[in-house]
C-alpha cells in the first residue's frame, strides 16, 4: 500500500489492524529497507497493531530527487503525518540501528505522539559505532594481507575525524573488504544464508536497490532549512546520545551480545542517563536479534509493550 504525503508516495504494510495498541518500525541503514522485519510483524501481530516502511528514498517508496531537500528532520514530520492519516493517537514505536537515531529523535520531537520507544541494536553516535566495528573487523582485516585494507582499519580505530562524513565512506570502504558475510553483516546466531532467506526480495529489483545511495547522500548534507534560517540540520552523524536524558517514555534496549555496532560506550550511557529505560541482551546475536532469536525477540517486545 502506498501512502501519500506531501506529493510523494511512500509504501507501508499494516499486521494486525484489528488492533488498537500500535508498534511503528523504523529501519536502519539508512536505506536498508523494512523487508527482513516482516517476519516479526506477522508475530508481533498476533497481539498488537505493527505498521512498516519503506523510508523516503528507499526500495518501493518514491525516489528523492538530486536537486530535493531531504534530512532527517524532514523524515521526522513524514513519520509524524503518517500518524495522523493513520488515525493513530499515539503509538509505540521500535528503531533498528540508524532506525534507533530516528526512534530517539522522534521521541525527543513529538512526545505527546508515542507510549513506548524500543530500540534494538541502535546506532546513537556514528563515529563510535564506526571504530567498534573495525576493532570487530580486525583480525579478519588483517588476514587478508591487503595493506590498504588494514590502513584503512587501523585508520577508522584512531584517527580524530573533524570531517563526520569522512568516517562514513571510510567504514562502507572497509566493509567492501570483508569476504566474511557473517562479518559483513555483524550476524552470529545465523548464517548469511539464512539472513538472506527470512526476507522477501523476489519483487525488489536493482532500481529500487539503488535508490539507497542517494537517501544516504542526501542525510549526510548540511542543508540549511528550508525557510532559508542558518539553523543547523541533525545529520546521521551527530551524537544522538545527550537527548536520551530528555525522553520521558519508558524505553527498552534490545542489543546482541556480539553487536558491533552498539557499542560499549553507547550502552552503558543508555543504561545511565535515559529516565525509564529496561535492558534486553540477547546472548546468542550480533546486529539482528530480530532474526537471530526470533522467538526470544517476540515475547521480551510484547512483554515490553503489555507492561502498564
């Protein structure tokens, strides 16, 4: 189904409708798409409303324009108008990695618009993630005898990077170096294969694939705002950590033991400065507990979310 707002059509899918109480998934990526989130949506749907999808730039929704303003305030106002066409007072909602950045900053932005906020595996501050991961890469980095590789990676590990954006292509450079798609993909309760078959891609062809370099483009932008003001946009950069004191709503942290991405460092501030936050570390994952323990992930969510 197909949404439109503000002229521009983005694709979403409802499990459950007959439902009152509401879960909103946020992917991660950016661009990665809602599809290997079905799964859990028809779970999670036995006991409550779940809505996907597809952000602005991504797989089915419309593409986003070279010349076309886009940040991730503006994909904040989008999710806060599918709310309202939805007629959905309020509702709770679950990012997944970057998801978790725009999970954070919707909270922080509309309060008065959700019940509970979920995050798994998120992503709070690039830079961070970034030299977790490629500590996580190390030792197969530096089996592969590639001096630019491992450059690369010990680059990522310790350089001061004043330019944010820099650190993002460095770290999709090193990731093009991995051979291991268990490592590419921060997965450790399943194999690749078995990522790739709990998803649907039979109808997903290479265009819609390669709208996703320009949604990551276009969020790595300091555009100014569109009323012409200097203020300052939020980029997928910034540390997204200092707004988690601010959020009042009762919170649940989904991380995997073996994540690379949600770091040490990013918990433990999580566990210390949100207001109303639970923990939920699932042993036997890496990036995808979703997938990786699909079972345990349904009951700790609903558990979550039936909790008064």
């Amino acid at each position: 189904m197909f949404i439109n707002i503000w002229g521009k059509k983005i694709w979403y899918e409802i499990y459950g409708a007959e439902y009152h109480d509401t879960l909103l998934y946020l992917h991660g990526g950016p661009g990665a798409s809602c599809l290997d989130f079905v799964d859990q949506a028809k779970a999670l749907s036995e006991k409550i409303k779940v809505v996907i999808f597809d952000q602005l730039g991504v797989l089915r929704s419309d593409a986003i324009a070279g010349d076309e303003s886009y940040s991730m305030e503006y994909q904040i106002e989008m999710i806060e108008e599918m709310r309202k066409f939805l007629g959905i007072e309020k509702w709770s909602i679950l990012g997944h990695s970057y998801g978790g950045m725009l999970a954070v900053l919707y909270a922080y932005t509309y309060p008065n618009s959700i019940h509970k906020i979920i995050l798994e595996c998120p992503s709070l501050h690039f830079e961070d993630s970034a030299k977790s991961t490629a500590e996580y890469l190390s030792a197969h980095i530096n089996s592969l005898n590639d001096k630019q590789a491992i450059e690369l990676c010990e680059k990522i590990k310790s350089a001061d990077y004043p330019d944010q954006t820099e650190v993002v292509w460095d770290l999709s450079t090193l990731l093009g170096y991995v051979t291991d798609m268990e490592l590419r993909f921060y997965l450790h309760g399943i194999s690749f294969e078995e990522y790739q078959m709990s998803m649907d891609t039979s109808e997903i062809t290479d265009e819609m694939w390669s709208k996703g370099e320009r949604h990551l483009m276009k969020l790595l932008e300091a555009q100014p705002m569109p009323d012409g003001s200097l203020q300052k946009r939020v980029l997928m950069t910034d540390n997204l950590l200092p707004a988690l004191p601010k959020i009042t709503a009762p919170m649940l942290l989904i991380n995997g033991k073996y994540d690379p991405a949600c770091t040490k460092n990013q918990i433990e501030y999580i566990m210390n400065h949100a207001q109303n936050v639970t923990q939920a570390v699932f042993e036997d994952s890496g990036h995808f507990p979703r997938i990786e323990e699909a079972k345990k992930y349904t009951n700790t969510v609903l558990r979550f979310l039936d909790d008064a």
